[in-house]
C-alpha cells in the first residue's frame, strides 16, 4: 500500500530532523543535543519537532536505529549476495569508516552507558542495534567456517577485531591532518582487518 501525501511529507520532514540531529550531534555529541537549536537548524517550530519526536530520548531513539539500518543498507548486508562472510564484514566495516569520517561521527558513542540507558527505554531502537550485532556474530561465524579465518580465531575474536577498527576511525583527530579520502582510508582499514585475522 503506497503512502498518502501527508504521510510522505512527514515522513520527509522526520527523515530531515533525524539527519540534522545526526549533524548536531557529530559537532557536539549526545549530551550537548538542544532541541530548540535543532528545530532552527531544520527550519521548523519547536511544537512541530515534538509532535514528531515527544521527548529528546525519543529522537536519539530513533536516529540510533535510523543509523544502523542505514549502514546495513549502504553495505548490503542480509541481502542476497555471491559475497563470502568475511567480504560482507568487510563491506560494513568499510561503509562504518568512511560514513563516520564524512560525518565526524564516533560509533563507539552506541556503548557508552547513557546511551544504553537510553535504548533500554526504546526497545524497537536496542532491538535493531542487538539485531545488527546479531547478523554481525552470524558472518563471523559463517567466516571461520568457510576458512576465511585464521582457524585459532574465535567469533568473539573477530567481533573485538571488528568492533576496535569499526569504533574511532578518526582518534587523534584534532592533531592529525583530516583523511582526504575517506574512501581510501575506510580502504585501510578493511586491509587492516583482513591481514590481521589471516
């Protein structure tokens, strides 16, 4: 059934306030999200973002899930493939980094403790990050079984590997030169990864 007017209008203006919240918080973190800075960064009143998202809590909610499925889209994980395990973490590592340096955003903010407060108050936004941790243990699993991986390696092993490379990519940020390509960095990285679990 295909969206009325109304519903695609919303569901634009609410895909623009989750990319401005993403923006927001790229600049300035979680903590430091004002609402009333958001709405005019995105052009509308106060009540309006709230009759989109009630609470702040809400919004970051939402954003987190919006995020997760997006890198998994941008990565074509779970989709059909001729692609190996290891080449689909490959691919959502690489999607990770290179999103996360064009937009100075830090997955590793998705653990710390107020942000799973957070998604324990919204389960759909914490059962899409524990689904995406899920899909991400199965391809390392599927990994080592296909020999893909050095054979003393465990799941655990090449989730910590995945999760280390996949958490900071830009750390040291303020004293080295930004990446020019976040392409060939995020390209780096995925080498990284595979010559490191061989």
């Amino acid at each position: 059934m295909s969206m009325t007017l109304r519903e695609r209008r919303r569901q634009m203006l609410r895909d623009e306030i989750l990319a401005a919240t993403q923006q927001l918080i790229a600049e300035r973190g979680f903590a430091a999200l004002a609402m009333d800075e958001l709405a005019a960064r995105v052009g509308i009143s106060k009540p309006t973002l709230y009759n989109q998202f009630p609470t702040r809590e809400d919004l970051l909610a939402a954003m987190i899930a919006r995020l997760i499925r997006d890198l998994f889209t941008a990565a074509a994980v779970g989709e059909p493939t001729d692609r190996s395990p290891l080449q689909q973490l490959c691919d959502l590592l690489h999607a990770s980094v290179e999103f996360q340096i064009r937009h100075h955003a830090a997955a590793f903010q998705l653990w710390l403790p107020e942000v799973a407060e957070l998604l324990e108050k919204h389960p759909q936004s914490r059962d899409e990050l524990l689904k995406a941790q899920r899909r991400v243990w199965r391809l390392a699993e599927a990994a080592i079984a296909n020999g893909e991986v050095a054979a003393d390696l465990q799941p655990v092993d090449v989730i910590r590997t995945f999760s280390s490379l996949l958490c900071f990519p830009f750390v040291g940020g303020r004293n080295l030169p930004p990446a020019a390509d976040p392409g060939a960095t995020a390209d780096l990285v995925v080498r990284i990864f595979q010559q490191g679990l061989q």
